[in-house]
C-alpha cells in the first residue's frame, strides 16, 4: 500500500525527466543547425541606440562571442563576469567582440551592471534574437567568427573555443 502511494510520484519524476532529455536534444538540434551559416539578424539596444547585429558585425569585423542571460538567472551571474574578464584582457580586447544581450529589457541591463558592478569592457544592451538561435536555457552563448558565421551556438567553451577560432584566422591571413 505505501509503495503505491509513491507510484504518482515516481511516474511524474520519470515523465519529468524524459521530457527534460527531449528538450534537451530539441535544443541540442536547433543550436547545431546554425553551425557554418550567417548568424540570424536581430535588434540590439544600447545606450547609444537600435542597431541590427548584422550592422553591428559590419563595423566591428572581429570573432564576437554573444552571452544571452536574464536578470534573474543565478548561473548568468559568473558567465558574465567571465565575458567581461576576457573583454578586458589584453590577449582578446582589440581581437574580439563581446557582447552581453539582456533578454528582457535595456533598463533590466543596466540594472544587472550596475547591481554587478560589471565594469563595462564587453558591449552590454539588450536584444531579442530570432527563434532560430532555439534559445531555451540561459545562459547561452553564441562564437560567430569574423565573418559573422555561426562557429557555435549554445555549448561554448570559453576561451578555449574562441582561442581555436582566433588561431584559424591566423592561418587564413
């Protein structure tokens, strides 16, 4: 009798979970079908203004690593950090385009700057990008390459995958 009262209980953690693995490949799915094709077009806003991310890409022809978090995300908290330390490092600043892309608003982004005493050395705005992007954890990163081609989408390891992206354009000059 005690056993079948759990019953409920182990049927929902087990449909929870094959559910998470689904989405988990769905996500997988959608992150690797942008891999080698132009990075989807979307606005970005910051303090200076809205602007296109491919207009962003044309003046700013560099690899560019994009971060997309929400205020509220805990883990969001270290990533960005992490791009801005890599923003203001000597081995990336003048070589890489960083870019933290706020998914709720322009003051939400300013808000988590400030309250993180972030110290501005990535770009930092707000934006919302395409459903191509199969945007469903956060944070999730975007590498495009000078080009403004999809490198990787959503598994990024940095710096390690932008340092291989920064070596192969050596190799192709």
């Amino acid at each position: 009798d005690s056993v079948l009262s759990f019953l409920p209980l182990i049927l929902t953690a087990i449909t929870f979970f094959v559910m998470k693995k689904i989405g988990d490949a769905q996500t997988e799915a959608a992150s690797a079908a942008l891999v080698g094709k132009e990075a989807p077009d979307f606005d970005v806003e910051d303090e200076s203004g809205k602007q296109s991310l491919k207009a962003f890409l044309q003046k700013n022809k560099k690899p560019t690593v994009i971060d997309f978090y929400q205020n509220f995300c805990p883990a969001c908290v270290p990533a960005a950090k992490q791009i801005e330390e890599l923003a203001g490092s000597e081995k990336y600043k003048d070589k890489v385009n960083f870019m933290l892309v706020n998914l709720g608003s322009l003051d939400d982004s300013k808000k988590y700057a400030k309250e993180r005493e972030l110290p501005g050395n990535a770009w930092h705005g707000h934006g919302r990008p395409s459903a191509e992007y199969g945007l469903k954890y956060i944070p999730h990163k975007v590498l495009l390459d000078a080009d403004g081609k999809v490198v990787k989408n959503f598994s990024v390891k940095l710096p390690s995958d932008l340092d291989d992206v920064l070596e192969g354009s050596k190799k192709d000059s």
